[in-house]
C-alpha cells in the first residue's frame, strides 16, 4: 500500500490499523519514496518508550493471514492429539468449520484471530468471536504446539486476545474446555477465569468459564 505523508498524517489510525492487519506501507513525499513501515507482529508494551521481547523464545504474534489455514489446522490437530482428545469422525469434524474460514468466523464478525510464530512457524493460535450477547466475546481455539507448552507463550497469547476483546468494547470473555484437559483448567483458573457450569457432549464432559474484562 502507497500513501502520500499528507495522508499518513490526516489519517494515522486508519493506517495503523493497516500495519496491525498485516499491510507493508510505503510513504511517499513530493514523487519519492521516503520510507517503509512494515508489520513486526503484536508486540505489548507496558511502556510506550520500550519495546519488549514478544514472548518467550522469540515467538512473535500475528493476525492470522488466508496463507496460515493449512499450518492452522495443522497445529489444531497436533495440539488435540498429544492431549489424547482428537476425535477423528465427521460429526467432529463439523465443530471444527470455523477453522475452514477464520476470515469469516472471526475477523470479519467482530472478532480476533492471532496466530504466533517461531523462525517462520507457527507455533501458537487462537482466537475470539462474539457471542450470543453483543457485549460478550467466546475465546476459541487457543493451541500451543506440544513441545513449547509451559514456557509463557500461551499466557502472553491470551493477555493479546484480552486486550484487543477490551478494544472492541467487549465486557466479558466465556470459554468451554473439557474435564480431560487438567493443564488447559488449571491455565484459565489461573487465568481469573472462574467456572460457571458444566454440561455432556458426546464422550467429554466440558466445562464453561467466564471472565469479566
């Protein structure tokens, strides 16, 4: 994307958010070329002036591009299986269709998707969506690859998710996860996500949390 400096300064949040999306932005001055701003990933700064390192192990997050689904996917199912909760039948597969479109599911209904990535992999994902109450989100998806789990990654994930929720005005962010997965628990808990209920779906009993933002 080409922008003229006069546009860059009338309309720096508009072009902001095109660099948060992803879009390299060349700026232009009297005909030439006077510099690039190129996308570096979500980086969270506690202060403006400093920059800090976007998660452990040098692991930088995105939003999720249309070239991620395959890696996406793959990671999903990598996740499930080394938790010994992947269930390979079409009626599981049928939950899993926001995957086949996350541009719809998610960025295009007034949610989020990020994905993480490690020298050029993506190693972490996950995301929100709005749920049946206009001012509550549901956290979805949230995968880190078995071999990196416990080392903080999935924490600064979630606090990104967090953060871009509280953007988009949302009060309270819900997620389901299954007795099965003690780990993914004892994360949410310690998370401040406080459980609600639980209910049977098939050969997993889930149980749903709530935050308030």
């Amino acid at each position: 994307m080409q922008v003229n400096s006069k546009q860059l300064r009338a309309r720096l949040s508009y072009y902001l958010d095109k660099l948060e999306s992803g879009q390299e932005i060349t700026i232009i001055r009297r005909s030439y070329v006077i510099g690039k701003l190129i996308p570096a990933g979500y980086q969270k700064q506690d202060n403006p002036e400093k920059s800090i390192d976007p998660a452990p192990k040098g692991v930088v997050f995105r939003q999720y591009r249309l070239a991620d689904l395959e890696p996406v996917k793959h990671l999903h199912e990598q996740a499930l299986r080394a938790a010994d909760t992947y269930i390979e039948t079409e009626e599981a597969k049928s939950r899993e269709r926001d995957l086949d479109n996350i541009e719809g599911y998610y960025l295009n209904t007034g949610g989020e998707f990020l994905v993480g990535e490690l020298d050029g992999t993506i190693v972490a994902m996950g995301g929100f969506r709005m749920s049946e109450k206009p001012d509550q989100a549901e956290l979805k998806r949230m995968r880190v690859h078995p071999d990196l789990q416990g080392r903080g990654i999935g924490s600064q994930l979630i606090s990104l998710l967090e953060d871009k929720a509280r953007q988009l005005n949302y009060q309270t962010l819900v997620l389901d996860t299954t007795t099965k997965l003690t780990t993914a628990r004892k994360f949410y808990e310690s998370h401040g996500y406080q459980e609600t209920h639980r209910g049977k779906d098939g050969p997993f009993t889930f149980i749903f949390y709530r935050k308030e933002l």
